[in-house]
C-alpha cells in the first residue's frame, strides 16, 4: 500500500480487505451447495474478521445472508 496514505486511511483499507477476505472464506465454505439447500441455515468454520469462527449463513438467490457466532458481525454476499 502506497505510504501517501494517512494511519487513518491505511486502516480502513485494511479493514476492507480483512472483511473481504472473510466474505470470501464464508462464499467458499458454500461452494458446493445444491439447488435444494437454498433457503436453509447452515453454520459454517470460516475465518471471520475476529478470527477463526462459527458463521451462521442463509444462501438465497439474491445473496447470502451471514452472521458470526461469535462477533455478532452480520451482513450480506454477492446480491
């Protein structure tokens, strides 16, 4: 990352990609779901921006719906 950025930007940046990362790990995790199991709640090991934790996770056609056991973090996938 380039150094013309604040302490302030760099974090923010780096916050994102930690959240990115995160989705990404939750989006794996579900790779290899069938037609059948959307619209069903799983809970999933991924690594969460807290960590290593327990995902609940709601895939829907129009995203996936995601919160951490343990953070309390929530949000959406895709869309």
């Amino acid at each position: 990352m380039s150094s013309d950025y604040s302490e302030y930007e760099q974090d923010f940046f780096n916050a994102v990609d930690r959240n990115t990362m995160a989705e990404q790990s939750i989006f794996d995790a579900l790779s290899n779901i069938t037609d059948d199991q959307y619209y069903s709640l799983f809970e999933v090991n991924a690594h969460h921006v807290c960590g290593p934790a327990t995902v609940q996770v709601f895939p829907e056609r129009a995203g996936t719906l995601y919160r951490c056991l343990n953070c309390g973090m929530a949000g959406i996938i895709g869309g």
